[in-house]
C-alpha cells in the first residue's frame, strides 16, 4: 500500500515551479474545485435551512485578544450530519467549525482533521453520524478582554491551533488561528525591520561622509538580532521520525490513505506513480472537499482522482521563516522538504512551524531575563516582555501608513537609546504602543469617516460589467470579501484561475494617491485605501480583482487620474524626503556632540 522509501517529484524536483504542465494540471483542478464549491451552494440554497451562521467581532483594547483580531466563526447546530459540516467548510473555505446548541451555547469544535481520522479513517458513514457524535467537546476558550499573549502563550503550550473566543456573556465572538495570527505579526515585524534598516544605513551614511567613526554598535547590533530573529533556523532542523514523508499508490483508496494519516499522526501523504516518482499530495483538507462534500465512497474512490498534482517542495536549507511564507502566499498547510539531490526527505505542516518560531522567541524571552539582574517576574510562562512586544507591540499599526518607510505620526528627534530599550518593557493588557513610545501627532490625521463607502470593480470575466458594493470599511476586509463574492458570476471565478483547492482566493489592488499599485490584504489596508480616496475628497475607490500571482492589469490613464496633484507640485520624490529627513537629524546628533566635546 505504502512506501517509506525517500522519492523524487515526477521530473525535476522542481519541475512545479515553473512547469506549464504542471501550471495546466493545477488549473484543472482549481476549476474542478470551483465547481464542486458551486454544485453544494446551490445544494445548499435548496434546503434554506438557518442552522449555520458567521460571527463579527468589534475591534478590542489593545494588548487583548480581541485586538488579534479573530477570524469569523463559522456556527453549526449538534445536529446537523458531518456531510452536512463538510460541505459548509468547503464552501466558506474553513477548516474549523464550532458547534452550537439550540440556545447557542458553545458545545464544540469541529475541525478537517476530525473529520479526516474519526470519520474516513475510522470507516464511519458521513451521512448518518451527527456533529455532536465525533466533535471535541466543552473546548477550552478565551475570553474577549484576556490579554492576548495569556491566550496564545496557552495555544502554545497546549498545541492548539484555534481557540474560539466568548464575550462576558459567553457568546460567541470569533476564534483565534495561530497560524493566521502569526502570519499578521510576522508581516508586521518585517515591515519594521526594513524601516528600520533604512534607518540604521541612512545614519550610517551620514557618518561616513562626515568623518564620525564612533558609531552606535548597540543600534546596529539590535538591527542584525532583528533579522537574525526573522530569519530563523532552517528546515532541516525541524525533520525527525515524526516528519518522515509517508507514500501511498495512485490506486490507494481514500479510505486506506487516511488510514494511513490516522496511523502516523499526519495530515498529509505523499502520492508515487507508477514509476515509483511522486506525482501528488493528498492531504485532510482534499478529504473534506473533495471527497466527502462531493457524497464519493472513500472506500470506492482511489487518491489519484482527489490528489494535488505536483505539489510545491523546499530544499531544507531554507529557513523556517521562508518556508511559512512560502506556505501562506500558496495557501496550502503541508510542505514536502527536499535535499540538495532532490529526494524527499520530510513532510511538514504549517502549525509545527508557527510552534517552532514561536518557541523560539520563548527561548529568546529566557535569554534575555538571564541577562537582566534586577529581572523579578518569572519567564517560564512564555509571558515576558519579548514575547508580549511581539503580539501586541504593533496593535496600533493601523494609526501608521502601510508603506515601509513611512514615519508619520512619531517624533524622529526622540529616537534613541531609551526608546531602543522600549523592545523589553512590559505591556499590560490595556496599554498600547502610543503609549510607550514617542507620542503620535493628531488623533484626527488617522480617523476614517465611520459612514458607508462605495467600491467599484470590473467583472474579470465577463466585457463590459461593473460591479459596485456600498459597506462600512470599519467591518473589515472579511465583510468586503463576502460583499465582492455575492457578485462574482462563474465565469469571473474562472478568468481568475484560482487554485481553490488549496485555499487560495482573489487579490484586491487599488491604485493610491501617487500612482502606485497597493495590495489590500488586512483591515489595516482598507483603512489605509479610504483615507487615501478621502484626502482626494473622493467617496468611492476603484478596486481590481485579480489572480494573487499575477499583477492587476490597470491602464496608465488609471495611474495618472488617482495622483495627488498636491504631492505632485512639490517636486521631491517621495523616497528621497525620509533620506532627507534622517540627514537632518543625524547633523543634528553630531553637532550635538561636538559642542558637548568643547
């Protein structure tokens, strides 16, 4: 049934990348997907029955968890059959439901792998088994207002991937992913650094070129621990007994795969030919999809019809940090690892890799309380201040622009040694990063007027068709999402060529007040969007939807018109002002010093 033995992908090892067979293979499943997604909509129309519902979440106090900003929700009653959960995972693309009773009281959770391991891999019929019967009961949860490294640092421990989240009247408010609440921080962080990188070498710059050669070594030395952090270790430290790939036949059963996942704690398997190479990944998530939501037999119905062909791999000297980015711009949860012959030597999964860097910045929690004397408060809850600063040092990062280099709203003169420091200061539950730091300018500079706003989009698909939603940007992208799905038609869903059945979905471009073309991917850049377009006193935006691997295709003339012809009359580039700016002060600094020298 099944090999161990290491294997290389059919052709090259990374054949995947850029193979237009591959390109074309992965296209006829995404449309295959697609139209399984569009069959049980329709299914599901017909039977006009309330039992599912999403839940929103109002933007919490900073520092808690309803700052992290959980996911919605996806709600089902105990009652309702496993079929009937897979096709609503399936349809709003989540692997995760919680289970309600009639009172809407919390009684479970739900997730792909239950259904995988409890219900295929345990020969139970989907169709006649109720939630209720295989879901995990009375999960643990957090409360709205609990800090919010309280509650991750407990998913850490506790090796949860979602914890569902209840108000003070224990309703339910959304549920924490840490994969999905990582991702978020990560990016964060890594706009940090690179802002502060230009920092760094434009101040370097300016000593050079003046002859100062008493450079601050504790700045540039917490820059390079900065990207070492980001970094991380790479992948071949993370392969071990548990990691090994495990193989089945293209004419395995599904039923017999998922045998093989249940019995080696592993949500994924790798797929040989008949030429004995590995021609596709079948993992929980194409269970649910693909095979239960669709009503196929599991023990009928063999893995090469529900695989992905030629999935996406990584040598194992890249570092954990790329292979998660890998892992979320892909939209796929398993990762096959490769050495440098090309052979597979390990599978792993997004969840061990969020643990891994996590841990990580644990251990650097650790470190740096062993190097600090007066250190009182005991680390070995993971509750310190490195890892509070990296959860909820950047909650008001919506107050600041999305660009990189953007450093409107703090006071460049304050910037020294003590604010440096302000990376290990402790963070209660209610306090936010204005707080502690230097002092934004004007509350009024960053507030979006709370009224609706329209967005208007070209059907990708179909010539000629203009698409116009009108919503509160304050509900979040997720809300502009559902808006701008209810109006696709099939055939915009088409043109997109999206590969579904790894979770990928749509990007969403507008066009910004210099003529750029900016990515909305976060609530943050929404916002960002609509004070844009009101600075322009305008009160709609024009978005363009498009494959998330390819470029939004936007005339010129669309460029030019969004210019800001008050940016444009100033005649400086927007990249040579922080320069400029960081000029000035580095003069400021060291003719601050020699006068202190005379």
């Amino acid at each position: 049934m099944a090999s161990n033995k290491n294997s290389k992908l059919t052709g090259s090892p990374y054949a995947q990348e850029d193979g237009n067979e591959v390109s074309e293979s992965r296209k006829r499943q995404s449309k295959k997907d697609e139209a399984i997604r569009r069959k049980i909509e329709k299914d599901l129309s017909k039977k006009k029955r309330n039992n599912a519902k999403s839940t929103r979440f109002k933007k919490g106090t900073p520092g808690s968890v309803l700052a992290l900003k959980p996911s919605e929700s996806i709600i089902c009653r105990t009652t309702s059959t496993v079929y009937e959960a897979a096709q609503l995972m399936s349809t709003k693309r989540e692997n995760c439901l919680l289970v309600v009773n009639d009172a809407g009281e919390l009684m479970g959770i739900f997730t792909a792998k239950d259904l995988a391991f409890r219900i295929v891999g345990s020969g139970l019929n989907a169709n006649s088994v109720t939630i209720d019967q295989i879901m995990t009961p009375n999960p643990m949860c957090a409360n709205s207002n609990t800090p919010a490294s309280e509650a991750l640092n407990l998913m850490v421990h506790k090796k949860f991937r979602h914890l569902p989240v209840l108000d003070d009247s224990n309703q339910i408010v959304g549920i924490l992913d840490i994969t999905k609440c990582y991702s978020q921080q990560m990016e964060r962080l890594e706009r940090m650094y690179l802002s502060s990188k230009k920092l760094y070498e434009a101040l370097d710059n300016v000593h050079s070129q003046i002859g100062y050669t008493e450079q601050s070594s504790h700045i540039a030395e917490y820059f390079e621990h900065l990207k070492d952090k980001i970094s991380g270790p790479r992948l071949e430290t993370m392969l071990d007994n548990s990691t090994a790939p495990i193989y089945a036949t293209i004419k395995t059963s599904v039923y017999d795969a998922t045998v093989l996942m249940k019995d080696n704690n592993t949500t994924a398997v790798l797929v040989k030919d008949t030429n004995d190479e590995v021609a596709g990944i079948f993992t929980s998530k194409d269970v649910v999809l693909r095979v239960i939501a669709s009503g196929l037999d599991p023990k009928n119905c063999s893995i090469v019809r529900v695989m992905t062909p030629q999935p996406d791999v990584a040598n194992y000297s890249v570092s954990i940090q790329e292979a998660l980015r890998k892992m979320f711009n892909g939209h796929y949860l398993n990762l096959p690892v490769t050495n440098d012959e090309g052979e597979i030597v390990g599978i792993v999964d997004v969840l061990k890799l969020t643990y891994a860097v996590l841990n990580q910045i644990k251990q650097l929690e650790h470190s740096e309380s062993d190097n600090t004397k007066n250190e009182t408060r005991a680390t070995s809850q993971g509750e310190g201040p490195a890892w509070n600063k990296f959860w909820t040092s950047l909650d008001n990062e919506e107050t600041d622009s999305v660009h990189s280099d953007s450093f409107q709203g703090s006071k460049l003169h304050d910037l020294n040694t003590p604010d440096l420091q302000t990376f290990s200061t402790e963070l209660a539950p209610f306090d936010s990063v204005s707080h502690i730091t230097t002092p934004l300018k004007s509350d009024a500079s960053f507030k979006v007027s709370s009224s609706d706003f329209v967005f208007k989009f070209k059907s990708p698909g179909i010539s000629g068709r203009m698409n116009r939603v009108t919503f509160n940007p304050e509900e979040g992208i997720g809300s502009l999402r559902n808006l701008i799905d209810a109006k696709l038609h099939w055939k915009d869903k088409e043109a997109l060529s999206l590969n579904e059945s790894e979770g990928e979905t749509y990007a969403i471009s507008f066009v910004d007040d210099e003529g750029d073309v900016v990515s909305i991917t976060s609530d943050v850049d929404l916002i960002d969007c609509v004070k844009i377009y009101e600075n322009l006193k305008r009160n709609k935006v024009e978005i363009y939807i498009h494959n998330p691997n390819e470029p939004a295709i936007i005339p010129q003339e669309k460029r030019e018109i969004t210019k800001d012809p008050r940016k444009k009359n100033l005649g400086i580039p927007q990249e040579f002002i922080l320069p400029g700016a960081l000029t000035v002060l580095a003069t400021s600094i060291l003719i601050g010093i020699t006068l202190n020298r005379k």
